[in-house]
C-alpha cells in the first residue's frame, strides 16, 4: 500500500508529488491540533448549554415561587374579603330586624289609633246623628265641588 522509500503520493494531486513521511507527520499534528479545537469548541458549546439550562432552571423555580406567593396573596385577599362580605351581611340582617320590629311597632300603633279614632266617630254619631248627617252632607258637597272642578 505504501511505495517503498517511506514516501506517499498526496492524495488528490494528480501531478505525482511525493511527500515524506515528516510532512505526513505534520498534516497529523495539524489534524489533532484542529480535533483539539473542535474538541475544546464542542466542550464550550456544552457548558454554554448547561449553563443555559442552568439559567432556565433557576428562572423557572423563581416564576414558580413568585407565583405561589401570587396565589398566597389571592387567598388571603378573597379570605378578607369574604370576612367582610360576612360582617356586612350580619350588620345588613340585625339593622333589618331592627327596620322590621320598628315598622310593627308602628302598624300596631296605627292600627290602635285607628281603631281609637273609629270608636270616638261612632260614639260622636251616636250621640250627635243630626250634626253627623249635616257634616256627612257638607263633606260630600265639597268634595263633589272639587271632584267638578277637577273635570273640568
């Protein structure tokens, strides 16, 4: 395979050079050399993207926590505001109560006035029927008089 004298043809060279086994040695040489760089290029290119992954990692735990403080904050936020929503529904239902036993006194009160008032009237008629029927008589002319005007 190889010729005799420690000499090799070039490969790829058609005019018949001859090298020597030295300039042999130096394309090998300069092959480790650039297989070295190549190495070296690779093994950057590796801790960059370790590095990078690395970065990734870090970025993505501290998105993670930020959002579990987020997530906290929203809790205790939505925990107030239900605390709030209850105190206000219990101050809302004791001032209704208090609306609604006020508004009873007050119907009771009228109702007893009215019943008052409705007592007298008949005692008044009872006691008074000439008077009574004259004023009934005078009230429903007036109020015709007004009623006519009003239709007009």
């Amino acid at each position: 395979m190889y010729p005799a004298g420690g000499a090799l043809s070039r490969p790829g060279r058609g005019d018949g050079e001859v090298l020597g086994w030295g300039s042999r040695r130096k394309e090998v040489t300069m092959a480790s050399k650039e297989s070295k760089k190549v190495e070296e290029i690779v093994e950057k290119a590796s801790e960059a993207v370790e590095s990078a992954g690395a970065m990734a990692s870090e970025t993505l735990d501290q998105a993670r926590a930020k959002f579990a403080e987020v997530a906290d904050a929203a809790k205790r936020g939505s925990r107030q505001v239900l605390d709030a929503a209850d105190r206000a529904r219990g101050v809302a239902k004791e001032r209704a109560e208090v609306a609604v036993e006020r508004l009873k006194g007050g119907y009771d009160r009228a109702h007893t006035d009215f019943d008052k008032l409705r007592g007298n009237v008949e005692d008044y008629v009872r006691d008074n029927p000439g008077k009574s029927v004259l004023m009934a008589a005078g009230f429903g002319f007036l109020l015709g008089a007004v009623l006519r005007r009003r239709g007009d």
